[in-house]
C-alpha cells in the first residue's frame, strides 16, 4: 500500500560516505614528511628582513639560480608572519611622505 523511497533519500549519504572513506584511504598510504625542524631555521625578524629586500631579491632571482625570494628551511608560521610585515613595510615611507607633501600643498593654497 504505502511505498518508502528508502533508496533516493540515501543515495548521497552513501556516496558522501563513500568518497570520505575514499579520501581517508588515499591520506592514509600518504608518506609522513621525514624533515624535522631545522635548529638553525629562520624565523621572524629574518622574515622580516627579507620581506623588505623582497623587491630585489626577486629581481636578482630572475637573473639567478643562487638567489630565493623565500627561504625554505623556515620556522614556519612566524617566519610568514614576518615576511609579510617587512613585504608590507615597503609601501610605507612613500605612503608618509605623499601624506606630509599634500599637507603642506593644503597649508600653501590657505
């Protein structure tokens, strides 16, 4: 009399499933990474140095194979977070001193 449509509804919780089990088979037969950290490995305030270099170190990566715009062995999240302080530091004395010329352009024209 009534009809259940048990196999519709269940179709994408079964093929859900069975790519998460898929996937977690793959990760599983996945080599763990064999490097450690690295005693001497830079870290934040070299991040920050070489991300204020940033610009010319890529240039002279462009003509050299000796030269990396990024260092490899690094100490991880700090070491990003210091290259993109010092990447962003850049910008800044240009920025100040556009801002200091126009204030003083705004004090001639009163």
């Amino acid at each position: 009399m009534f009809r259940t449509s048990t196999t519709r509804c269940c179709r994408p919780a079964v093929a859900l499933t069975a790519a998460l089990v898929a996937t977690l088979l793959l990760a599983g037969c996945a080599a763990p990474s064999a490097a450690g950290p690295v005693a001497d490995a830079p870290g934040f305030w070299l991040g920050v140095w070489q991300g204020m270099i940033l610009p010319i170190t890529f240039l002279v990566s462009l003509f050299s194979d000796q030269v990396a715009v990024y260092a490899v062995p690094n100490a991880g999240h700090l070491y990003d977070f210091g290259f993109v302080v010092g990447a962003c530091v850049i910008p800044l004395p240009g920025t100040l001193l556009r801002g200091a010329t126009s204030r003083r352009r705004a004090k001639a024209r009163r």
